[in-house]
C-alpha cells in the first residue's frame, strides 16, 4: 500500500497515511481533529525527479532529497 500525505482544512495539520489507492480519497480523518476535510498533497520529490531529470529535487514536507 502506498503512503500518502495529507493536510487538514480545518486545523493544518499534516500528516501521512499508509492506504489502499482506492481509498485514498475518501475516509481519511485528521489524526489532531477528527475531522474528514481532508486534501491529499503531491510531494515534489515522488513527482520532481521524473518531472526534471533532476535528482537534487526535494519535498519541502517531508525533507527528503
């Protein structure tokens, strides 16, 4: 299962979840508030490199290089 990234509407919070691909737009809740207003975010790193050809591309999120 692939792991996702999340940030929260209602509090900012961010956070990841390990989730089915199918599922991961729907039933995810804050682990902070509980609350379902939830966006999936897209790290530059998984997208950067095949994007760029570069390898010194890095998430601003998670801090991997």
């Amino acid at each position: 299962m692939p792991l996702y990234e999340y940030t929260c509407k209602d509090c900012g919070s961010t956070f990841e979840q390990l989730i089915a691909a199918r599922d991961r737009d729907s039933g995810v809740v804050c682990p902070d508030c509980g609350s379902k207003h939830v966006q999936r975010l897209i790290c530059a790193f998984a997208i950067g490199k095949a994007a760029t050809g570069s390898s010194s591309v890095s998430c601003p999120t998670c801090n991997l290089r």
